[in-house]
C-alpha cells in the first residue's frame, strides 16, 4: 500500500494504471485479488517484468 503512495505522490501514473492492468488480468483468470496484488509485486520485485521496472523508475 505504501508503495502504491508513493507512485501517487510522484504522479506515476503509467507504473499505477499498469499495475492494475496486470491485476485485473491476473483476477479474471480466476486469481485472488490478494493473489494478483502480490504476483504483480513479486515480478516487479525480482525484474520478472521489465516492463513494470521501466515504468517505475519514470
């Protein structure tokens, strides 16, 4: 949650709509919320998606 803060504070809104994005995929493939918040985490944590690293650094 804190993180997700943070993205706000810098107006990163790219990184936060593509975080979502990647959520609500995860959720409709029949992942938990709870589930699809921390794999999403999980890939931007160990650079699993390069794309989510690069939007949030902007």
């Amino acid at each position: 949650m804190e993180e997700g803060l943070e993205d706000v504070k810098r107006g990163n809104n790219t990184h936060i709509l593509q975080e979502f994005i990647l959520m609500g995929a995860l959720v409709g493939k029949g992942y938990s919320p709870e589930r699809a918040y921390e794999t999403v985490e999980e890939w931007e944590r160990t650079g699993e998606s390069k794309l989510l690293q690069k939007s949030k650094n902007m």
